[in-house]
C-alpha cells in the first residue's frame, strides 16, 4: 500500500472497530474541538495547550472507550474484543491503562519531588506546581506518540509507524469530519452505528 491507502485503511479500521457507539463519537467529537485548541495554544501557552488536551480531550477521548463503547462480540464485522485489541495498531485499552497511569502518577511524583529529579525549579507556590504538571504532562503526550512510532518501525515497518503517527496527529481534523452528526443520531435515538453507510461507500471498498 501507498503511504495514503494505509493512512486510509488505519482510519477505517479504526472507526469501524472502536467506534460504534453514538455517545463516545460524540464525545471524539467533543475531544477533537478541545485538541484543535491545544494545537493553538501550544504556540503560545504550552502549559495551557497541555492542560486542554490532556484534562479536556484525553478525558473525553477515553471516557467514550471505556464507558460507552461495547467490547462484546462485533457481530458487524465479526471479531471479538480480544482479536481487535490484538491487531490495534497505536494504542489498544492496555497500552491505554498504561499511560493513562504514568499520567495520573506525574502529580504525585511533582508533589514529593519538587524540583522533579533536577528538570524544574522547586514550586513555591499552586500556580507553579500546575506550570510544572502541564509541561511535563505534555511531554508525556508527545514521549507516547515518539515511543509508538519507534516502536511500529520495529514491528511493522518504518511507513506503517510514521501512517500512525500522522494518523494521531490529524485525528482531530477527521472526527469532526466523520463525526459532527453524531448528535444528531442520538437526538434520533440511534445509539450504534451499524456502518452500513460506511461499508456501502466505495472509498472504504477492500479496506476490511
């Protein structure tokens, strides 16, 4: 595959996998508006922008993974939980848990260790220490991203490594595409999407 069809084929196995459930695309739709203002504010209050994207859109992104989206059997495109966390190619719910928990710990450790092992000035005030957090918290975001696309290069190849890298980057530009008529479906009561438009259009056609 051409670095485009891949980058295609990640986003729609993507979609088509883990998300399902009208409430959690309304809440990536949520998280995608949330992330392309941290993507602003980076340029200007990185601290800011690490805030945003982690308290507002990570939480948003992940509350609809692991509270709203089903993980039963797939009888839409016939897999089980167990095989689509298998073949996840960025981060599946475990690796998730993971990093979801370095980035609860990074609080803690700055509590206990001011300075934060020589990196930062000790805090002596609430605003400094919520400075400190945000910077190291976007470390954190942008260390994940790096450690996945290094990562990818070893498992699948250099392309399929940098497809995803610029899959995460972008996401938040397609989940308002593919997404912004979420709310309407759940206004409608349809709760979950049965893909069938998605399968029925000719872009995604031999992309299962």
């Amino acid at each position: 595959m051409t670095f485009f069809e891949e980058l295609q084929k990640q986003r729609w196995d993507d979609h088509r996998y883990y998300h399902h459930n009208r409430i959690n695309q309304f809440l990536h739709l949520l998280s995608a508006c949330c992330f392309l203002g941290s993507y602003i504010l980076v340029f200007y209050y990185p601290a800011a922008a690490a805030l945003v994207g982690w308290l507002l859109a990570m939480v948003l992104r992940q509350t609809g993974h692991f509270f709203f989206e089903p993980q039963t059997y797939d009888q839409v495109n016939n897999a089980t939980h167990e095989y689509k966390e298998s073949i996840k190619v960025g981060y599946n719910l475990t690796r998730k848990m993971v990093l979801l928990s370095i980035w609860v710990l990074v609080p803690v450790v700055l509590y206990f260790k001011v300075d934060f092992f020589g990196l930062f000035q000790p805090f002596t005030s609430f605003s400094e220490f919520i400075n400190n957090m945000a910077i190291i918290w976007l470390f954190v975001g942008l260390g994940a991203i790096a450690f996945r696309t290094l990562h990818l290069f070893k498992l699948m190849g250099v392309q399929t490594g940098l497809v995803w890298m610029s899959k995460i980057i972008t996401d938040p530009f397609h989940d308002i595409k593919i997404y912004h008529k979420s709310p309407y479906y759940i206004l409608k009561g349809e709760m979950y999407d049965n893909m069938d438009e998605w399968y029925q259009d000719r872009t995604f056609e031999n992309k299962a």
